[in-house]
C-alpha cells in the first residue's frame, strides 16, 4: 500500500538537505561538466509540499548523458529510464537517502526549462504560489495515497503557469 500524500508548511531545512545532497552528488559526479538545481516545491520559499527534495542534475550535452547515468548507478542511484519524458532521466533514490527525486537533464532540454520556469515563476509570484499550495492541499486529502491521481489533477495548474510563462517577453 502507497503512503498517503502528505502536505506540510515549508520547512527552511530542505535547502540545507538539498545542498548536502547536491555536494554528494558533485563529488560522485567530479570531472563531469555537471551542475545539480534544487527544483519543485520545496525550491520556493514559504511554499507548501511534500517534503521530498526534487533535483536536476544538468549536464551540457546528451554525450554526457551515458557517464553521469554510470556514475549516478555507482553511488547507489537506480537509472528508472525517462518515464515518458524526453530529455529527463529519473533515478530512485539510495536507501537510506533523505527522501528526494532525482532527474538528470540536457542544458538544453524542455524538461529542465520547464521545471526551472515553473519554480521561477513560484518563486517571484506569492500570490500564484498560495493559490498552488491550496490546490496541493486540496488534492492530497481527494486523493489520499493515489499519488498518480493526485499529480495529474495539479496538471492543469502546471500546464497554465508553464504556458504563461512562455507568453511573456
């Protein structure tokens, strides 16, 4: 049986558990040309979420791809493929790990810039983000465990703040 979807305040360690997590990350990844984002919700300050950390590790081009995968299986790190999305390689996590979703991404790949516009745009915007911690709120008790269910019901929301951010100058 699936965990519930659970919600909670914004927690200022998630920042440090990220950076702690990133500076593992670079060390396993040293020589690679590589940078590591923190990502999602717990990215933005004040934000509601799921206390799971989401990261990017962008390397520059898809010739780096195969070795920062090779790497990332090393240091405990299981390669689950793109799971439908093109330019995004999702890895589960080592046991043990503090709770985080890891996804390796081409600088120049839609999926990278589609996670940074949407935490940018909840970043410079409180308003938008309390309007997306009330939707998650509300999703996580209609849904209860179903987490499939619940992360395509915020879709819409994604999709709209995606769009307009690509509407702008």
């Amino acid at each position: 049986m699936q965990e519930p979807v659970v919600i909670v305040d914004h927690d200022p360690t998630w920042r440090v558990t990220f950076e702690a997590l990133r500076d593992l990350i670079l060390s396993g990844l040293r020589g690679l040309p590589v940078a590591v984002e923190h990502v999602g919700s717990t990215a933005v300050p004040d934000l509601a979420a799921k206390p799971i950390i989401d990261m990017d590790v962008v390397v520059p081009t898809v010739a780096h791809v195969a070795e920062a995968i090779r790497r990332l299986q090393t240091m405990g790190y299981v390669h689950e493929g793109d799971l439908g999305i093109t330019g995004r390689e999702a890895f589960r996590t080592p046991q043990g790990d503090p709770k985080h979703h890891l996804y390796l991404c081409i600088a120049d790949s839609s999926a990278l810039r589609a996670h940074r516009t949407f935490r940018d745009r909840l970043r410079d915007d409180p308003s938008l983000a309390r309007r997306y911690a009330d939707l998650k709120r509300r999703l996580a008790v209609e849904h209860g465990a179903d987490r499939a269910s619940y992360t395509e019901s915020k879709s819409t929301f994604i999709r709209d703040v995606l769009d307009a951010g690509e509407s702008e100058p």
